[in-house]
C-alpha cells in the first residue's frame, strides 16, 4: 500500500500508549491497533480529526504517502 500509518511514530512523540489514546479517542483497541499497524482500510475524517486533537498534530503528521516502486 502506498499510504503508510504513522500513528505509532506520533504516540511515541507524545509519549502516548494504545491504551491511553484509546481512551482519549473514544475508540476500541483493537481498531486503533488496526490503524496503527496500517491494515485499516479506510478512517472516517471524524476519527482522523479526534486523533489530531488528542495528539496535537496535522494529519499529513499521521499518514503518508509513499510512490510504489516496481
């Protein structure tokens, strides 16, 4: 996949565990683990938007895009 999930990058900036965002975020583990391992699918904005607030970042903080090479 050519968008790369940097949420563990950002919770460890902020020093955050799954467990803490999970809570602050209002979201199960086990989706946060999903995302966080970038085998998420798609995240609402909604999501995207409450992660930021809880982490103070911008999205392009947590996701990227990277050109598959061949």
């Amino acid at each position: 996949m050519s968008i790369i999930v940097n949420l563990d990058v950002m919770m460890a900036k902020r020093k955050m565990s799954l467990n803490e965002l999970s809570e602050k975020v209002d979201l199960t583990l086990s989706n946060l683990s999903i995302l966080k391992t970038g085998k998420a699918k798609a995240i609402r904005f909604t999501t995207l938007e409450v992660i930021c607030k809880v982490l103070n970042c911008q999205p392009g903080d947590i996701l990227e895009y990277r050109e598959i090479e061949k």
